[in-house]
C-alpha cells in the first residue's frame, strides 16, 4: 500500500492532509530520510515528525470504561471514543467496541478493527465467559443461582431463553455473574426478573483477560498473547 493511504488509514488526516505531510518532509524512514507520498515500506520502519505511527490494522484496545460514558460513535454526551486519541475514531478499517456496556455500567470494553475477532467474542456459539460483577437493591431470594444455570430463563419479549449463566453469590447484596452472550440490558434484565434490581454494575474479565492496574478511563493496546487470553477458557 502506498504511505500516503497507509497513514491516512490510520487516521491522521485526509489523503490531500495527508499528501501535504510528504511535502513538508514531515514523513521519514528510521535514518531520518525523507519519503515520498507512494514509497512503499514496512510500517515500523515510518516515522511521523520523528515518531513511530500507531499500530497498523488487527488493533485490539482495551478500555476501563468508566461510568456515564456511551459506547456509541456519537452521542449527546460522553462516549467512549472521546477517550481514545481523536485519529483513532478515523481509522480505516473503523475501530468498533466488541459489544457494548450500558452508559451505567463500568469495566473491561474491548475496541478492535478485526470484524472476525470481534464476532469470535461475543458470539455465543464460542463461549467466551465475560464476567461481570453487581451489587443488587435486596437481599438475593436463593432461587437466582439454579434459574440462571438452568438455561429456561426467557427475558421479557424475548423468543429465546438465556443460555446458562454461572451465578457466584459474594455476599447477600453482592454477586458475580458469568455471562456467554450479550443481549440487550441482559444483567439488569436478569436480575429484574427475580424481582431484584441491579444498583452498580461492571465487568471485571473477558475471558481470562483482566483490567489489571489500568485505571477508569485508561485505555491500552493487547499484544497478541493478551488476545489469546481472551479465549483461554471457554465455558
Ligand atoms: N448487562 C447489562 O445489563 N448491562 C451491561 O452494560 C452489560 C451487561
């Protein structure tokens, strides 16, 4: 591909920006040597103003999301991409959350540009766990454990039962959940149906991939090994 499409791609401006960059010499290989608009070269080996370019497409983010942000492109308010640097919203292939975590809920939302990744986890059919954990209005009943394990759930309007989601109970306001799908609303929607109501949510693990010390509002890219954590333990 040629450089002037390469860094547009990655969103640092449009083509005719982009062109522009060349022409001020802007853009160097790694001895410093100027390069031309359709040079043809290795990714790490570009420099823009003497700095190494984003990663190149397979991009896989991780973000601590915090709470009152949407995960949505655009929104009246905060949305998770305000949290990223502004170019990664204009990256071509786009970079999209994998799924999506209510506006109130806080934790691990993963970002990439790979659509058959994106599909691989958060297809129900692959039984990636995402764990979530959730502090309820009333005390559990003791029934919750069995009826969510049981795979009969049917959430209002919906046609299809839940799949089976492991309850674990922390403390008698306190619980985690593991869930293999993602419908709409599904943990609050699941605990309404026992007549409970979920006070704070968040997720905690993709898979057994963690947010380990990476603070709300953090974001950081995966190396390979870390996605591969993401698929280490199907249910
Ligand atoms: N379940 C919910 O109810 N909300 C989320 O954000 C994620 C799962």
């Amino acid at each position: 591909m040629k450089l002037v499409r390469l860094i547009a791609n990655l969103g640092y401006g449009s083509r005719k920006e982009v062109a522009w960059m060349f022409r001020e010499g802007r853009v160097t290989d790694l001895d410093g040597e100027v390069l031309y608009a359709d040079d043809k070269l290795p990714h790490e080996r570009i420099l823009l103003d003497g700095e190494p370019l984003d990663p190149p497409p397979g991009l896989v983010l991780v973000l601590n999301k915090p709470l009152g942000v949407t995960c949505s492109r655009k929104d009246q308010g905060r949305v998770v991409y305000d949290l990223l640097p502004p170019r990664y919203r204009l990256r071509e292939p786009a970079l999209s959350t994998v799924g999506r975590l209510d506006r109130d809920t806080a934790g691990l939302l993963l970002f990439t540009d790979d659509g058959a990744l994106l599909h691989r986890i958060i297809s129900p059919r692959t039984h990636v766990p995402k764990v979530y954990e959730a502090t309820l209005a009333e005390d559990l009943r003791g029934h919750e454990a069995e009826l969510f394990a049981s795979g009969t759930l049917l959430l209002e309007s919906e046609t299809t039962p839940l799949a089976p989601a492991q309850l674990e109970v922390l403390a008698p306001r306190h619980v985690r959940l593991v869930l293999t799908e993602g419908r709409y609303h599904q943990v609050r929607r699941m605990f309404a149906a026992t007549g409970n109501r979920v006070e704070t949510l968040a997720r905690i693990a993709v898979g057994d991939l963690t947010l380990g010390d990476l603070p709300p509002g953090q974001w950081r890219a995966l190396a390979a090994d870390e996605v591969a954590q993401i698929f280490a333990a199907p249910l």
